[in-house]
C-alpha cells in the first residue's frame, strides 16, 4: 500500500466513515490515477478539470454523481488543498 492511499484511508477513518464507503473513495482516487497512467499527487489541475469533464460529457455522470466525485477526491489531507479549488470551481462550494 502506497502512503498516499494509506493516509487518505487512515484521513478517512479519523472523519469516521465506514469500511464500505473508505473502499468507494479510494477506489474514485484509483479511477482517476488509471486514466492518466500516474499517481493522483503528480495530476495537474488541468488535468482534473479535463477528467471531470471526461466523466460528464463522456461517462455522463449527473451533477449528483459529479459532485460525489469531486468530493471523494477531496478527502485526503494531502491532495484537499490541490482540490479544493476544484471543488469550488465545478460546484460553488468552499
């Protein structure tokens, strides 16, 4: 397990989400780092602002599915500060 998943996990349990949904968030974190072939901390927020546009347009997520995403994205200590601003941008919330 790479130190990234591990603290996004252990970030995950400390806000005290189960054991289920630590799986889905961790799994829409893998998602991403699959798509573009590399780890999610050496994504540029262009590319981020490309995926969540990949995920619209062409997997056709719904706002509700969209946000979801945005916000498992954002869970981990060490990618929030990268994300937020994503977040903010491609939904008004800060």
């Amino acid at each position: 397990m790479t130190h990234l998943r591990k603290r996004m996990i252990e970030d995950l349990q400390l806000r005290g989400m189960g054991a289920l949904t630590q799986q889905r968030y961790v799994r829409a974190v893998q998602q991403l780092a699959e798509h573009y072939g590399k780890s999610p901390d050496t994504i540029t927020e262009e590319e981020l602002r490309d995926y969540f546009l990949y995920l619209k347009n062409v997997k056709r997520w719904s706002r509700s599915n969209h946000c979801q995403g945005l916000a498992l994205l954002s869970v981990s200590s060490e990618l929030s500060s990268f994300y937020s601003e994503s977040v903010q941008m491609f939904t008004g919330m800060s």
